[in-house]
C-alpha cells in the first residue's frame, strides 16, 4: 500500500465561485489560482475516493461595523461538492461584509505504487 498526500491553497477570483481540484496531475482550474501546491507519497492515482479536508485559511471583514436593520445578509458558505478519485469540486460563497483570500486543503489516500 502507498499512501499519496495533495496540499495546497485556492485564492478566490470572485466572493462566490468554486474551484476543481485535479489529481493527476495535481493543479487547480476555475474561479479559484492554485498556490503552494505540494504532493508527497506516490505518484500513482488514488485506488478509491481520498479522504479530504478544506478550511478557510484567510478570510478579511470588508464593512465590520455596517450592521443594517433589515438587511438581508448573506452567509459564509464552503463545500466541497463532488470528489472522486481523479478530482474533487470546492465552492464557496461570502456575503457583502467580508471577503475569503485564501481556502487550504489536505486530499490524502491509498494510491497506486509510482
């Protein structure tokens, strides 16, 4: 069995979009640039659907003290949608108050010997 471990940060284009992480190879496409992206282990695909972690690493308050009455704030959202074993989807979405800079992830697994 060898273990394959995927780390890196997605910096937001937009307050609302969602980025793909591919495997193979390992890099970042969408509304979201890949920085620091690092792999260790093999270099094989994953043998099944990795385990996976994704956190906000940086986020700015834009209006701190803008409390409205009766507006409508929108929530601080992020998910990862979809994953398999050639890649997983993260969205997130963030309201007028503040703004994401960067999201973090750790994608590790069983992989195929490389």
């Amino acid at each position: 069995m060898a273990l394959r471990v995927l780390c890196g940060e997605i910096k937001p284009t937009d307050s609302k979009g969602k980025a793909i992480i591919l495997f193979n190879p390992h890099r970042v496409s969408g509304d979201g640039m890949g920085i620091d992206l690092c792999e260790s282990g093999s270099t094989g695909k994953f043998r099944a659907i990795p385990d996976k972690f994704v956190q906000i690493k940086e986020f700015m308050l834009i209006k701190a003290n803008s409390v409205v009455p009766g507006f409508n704030y929108e929530p601080l959202t992020i998910s990862s949608n979809s994953c398999d074993e050639q890649m997983l989807e993260v969205s997130w979405a963030c309201g007028h108050a503040g703004k994401i800079n960067t999201l973090s992830y750790l994608i590790f697994g069983e992989a195929e010997d490389g």
